[in-house]
C-alpha cells in the first residue's frame, strides 16, 4: 500500500484540487465574496462526524464485502430545513428497527445500518431549468443550494444556506447517536455533490488521512462520474466508505477504471457498488459489471438500490411501482448468485410517515390516491408500510 508521503506526491491530492477539474451539478453562485465567506466559515466549523466513526463504518462495510454481513441503507430523497429534527430521527430508527426484525431472522451475518440522513440536502437534475406555463427558472437543487417555491428569490442559489445545512446535520447526527445509544449504530450518508461544502468539511487526523466530516458514508452519483470530473477527483481522497451508482450505460471498463481512481489499493470496505438499473435492465447490464470486478479481484461490497432506476411520471408527479422494485431486487440476488457474489444489501428511498408515493405493497392502488399525502421534495419514496413488507419480501428471497 502506497504512504500517505508518495499518495500526495504522486498525486497532488488536496481537498480543493477538484477546482482543476469539470464540476457538473454545481450551482450558479453569483456573489463570490459571499461564497468565500461561507467556505472559510465552515472550514473553522465543528465537524459534523469524527472520522473515528467513520472509520468504524470502513471495518463493518469490510464485513459486507467479505459476505459477513448485510447492508440496509435508506432514508429521505432528500432533507428539508423545515424538518423536525427529533421526531423524524426517532421515527427513522424506529424504521430501521422494524425491518430488522423482517429481515434479520432469514440472515446469518449481522445488519449494518446507513441512513440518508444528515446532509442528504443536495440533488442532482436531470435538467438546470424549470418551466410552467411561460416561466423558466433554476431547478430546484435542495434546500442546501435554493428553495423549493417556483419564485425568484427562491431559487436563486444562496451560499448561505450550507450555513443552515450544516447547523442541521450537526444536531440531526448527534440526536442520532443518542437515540442509538446502547444499540447498533446508524450511520449517516449522502450523496458527495455539492463540493465547495464537502471541501471545508474534509479535515486531516493525526495519521494524516483526510476524511470527510459531513457524513460517514459519500457516493457518487450516476450523473457526475466522469473518470477525469471534479467528483471523482474529490471522493479519490478521502478515507470514508465511498458509493458508486452503476446504472443504464455503465461499462465494465469504466467501472473498473473509478474503482482503480477511487481506491487503488482495493480495500475491503472502502467501495460500495450500488446497482440502479431498473427492473428492465437489470438482467440485461449488471452480470458483466459483477463479472468484471470479481474477475479483477475487486474486494468492494455490491448492493442494489431499487428505486432510482424505476421512476416514472404521472402528469407532474414522479411515481415508483413496489411490483417493479421487488422485481430490481429479486433479480439482482438471483445475478449476485449466478456470479458467484454476495448480494450485500439494499439502498432505498423510504419515509416513516404515511406517504403515498409508491404504487402498491401497502401504498396507494391508483395514482389518483398518490394526491392524499404526496410530500416529497423531489423523489418517491417508500411508506413505513412499504418499507417493512419489503424487508419481510427480501427476507424470504435471501
């Protein structure tokens, strides 16, 4: 394994050396001494996590990889600043804990809890403008960059707004841990997209290893993974657990090709493969991506998250079917098998309130019931309902 000493020198690697490289999915900041102010702002900031439990996500994901354990992931698309921090940490443990016990009675390993949670504030679009009727503004990119209100003012991007953000996760993961204390730990995670806030949160330990302290997991996402990208280049740095989505179009060479990127020393734990292909494709493209990192001998943990690949619209909402999320999920464990892998673990959007964004499985049966309590910001996502059937499906799948 290469020294921290020949790592820097070989490489440059700094938490602002993605400023050389392509930054997709930033925002458009139009005031640079207010940005300025906010990084060195939370560059002097608390951390949100200590890299010691990050670390401890690092030697439990090792379990995973080694098939000695099973991965359950979830939580919101997407947080909101006006979210009761207390009441939904509670509600989201109590989730966990209910599809813990779906679930862990058909395994032989132990579950490793990871919420979206904490900083999930940031998302990516598929499009940077929005439109109805004759109005054309910023898409809303959370609440971390803009607001949600289809105004101006609210979606003009504000650096502030990390301020906020960081505020929140700061209570968000201590309440957290207290509401653990004694039991499993869940763990934090969010997607690593708005970068001038992942790097003032990136601190040094006294090893010399730099971690990223806004969560103890970070992935990247599907639209920002460009081998040379200003994403990859940040996450190739820092020590956490780090999340590859695979999907639609994903070749084996290119996957191989951001693992070496992302962890050239293949260690086990350090690399989640996230496969979000859709129940349609799923068959077609995930086995030569398997194939391809055990023939490479990769020791990164693979898990399915089944709900990104499987969205639909419905006028102007987005809706996901349970029906094709059972189906991403069976045919990923029945691929995992067929390789000669250990299917490590689900992904999932999930609510613990009675929402009705997913068709079936305890949801809503038409898409005219979606309207009774259709709240998310961005994404659909699971009801308590649908999330613990769903564990007690894939347990019996397992």
């Amino acid at each position: 394994m290469k020294t921290l000493a020949a790592n820097d020198a070989e490489t440059r690697w700094s938490p602002s050396s993605w400023r050389t490289h392509r930054a997709d999915q930033q925002p458009a900041y139009t005031d640079d001494d207010a940005l300025a102010s906010v990084e060195a702002r939370l560059a002097a900031a608390a951390a949100i996590v200590d890299p010691a439990e990050c670390a401890a996500l690092r030697e439990a994901m090792a379990e995973v990889a080694r098939g000695e354990a099973f991965l359950l992931q979830g939580g919101d698309c997407a947080e909101n600043f006006d979210d009761a921090i207390a009441e939904r940490v509670a509600s989201l443990s109590a989730l966990f804990d209910r599809m813990d016990a779906a679930i862990a009675p058909s395994l032989d390993v132990p579950l490793v809890h990871v919420a979206r949670i904490g900083g999930q504030f940031a998302k990516p679009r598929s499009a940077p403008i929005e439109k109805r009727g004759s109005v054309e503004l910023p898409a809303y990119r959370g609440d971390i960059i803009n607001g949600f209100g289809f105004s101006a003012h609210d979606r003009r991007p504000d650096p502030e707004r990390m301020m906020r953000a960081h505020l929140q996760s700061v209570g968000t993961a201590a309440t957290l841990a207290a509401a653990r204390a004694g039991r499993d730990p869940v763990f934090t995670s969010h997607e690593g997209l708005l970068l001038p806030y992942e790097e003032a949160l990136t601190r040094r330990d006294e090893a010399g290893r730099w971690w990223a302290t806004s969560g103890h997991m970070l992935w990247l996402g599907y639209r920002t993974n460009a081998l040379d990208g200003a994403h990859v280049d940040y996450l190739s740095g820092i020590e956490n657990v780090v999340g590859i989505k695979c999907g639609p179009g994903l070749e084996p060479d290119q996957l191989l090709a951001l693992a070496e990127k992302l962890d050239p020393a293949n260690r086990a734990g350090k690399l989640v493969f996230i496969a979000r292909f859709g129940a349609s494709q799923v068959r077609e493209q995930l086995p030569a991506l398997m194939r391809a990192t055990k023939a490479a001998g990769l020791k990164g943990a693979w898990t399915v998250d089944p709900m990104h690949g499987n969205t639909e619209k419905a006028g102007e909402r987005k809706l996901r079917r349970y029906a094709a999320i059972v189906s991403e999920i069976a045919s990923f464990i029945a691929i995992a098998r067929a390789e000669g892998i250990h299917a490590g673990g689900l992904h999932l959007e999930m609510s613990a309130e009675d929402v009705t964004e997913c068709l079936g499985g305890g949801g809503p049966e038409t898409v005219e019931e979606m309207g009774r309590a259709y709240r998310t910001s961005c994404d659909p996502r699971l009801n308590a309902r649908q999330a613990v059937a769903l564990a007690e499906t894939v347990a019996a799948l397992l």
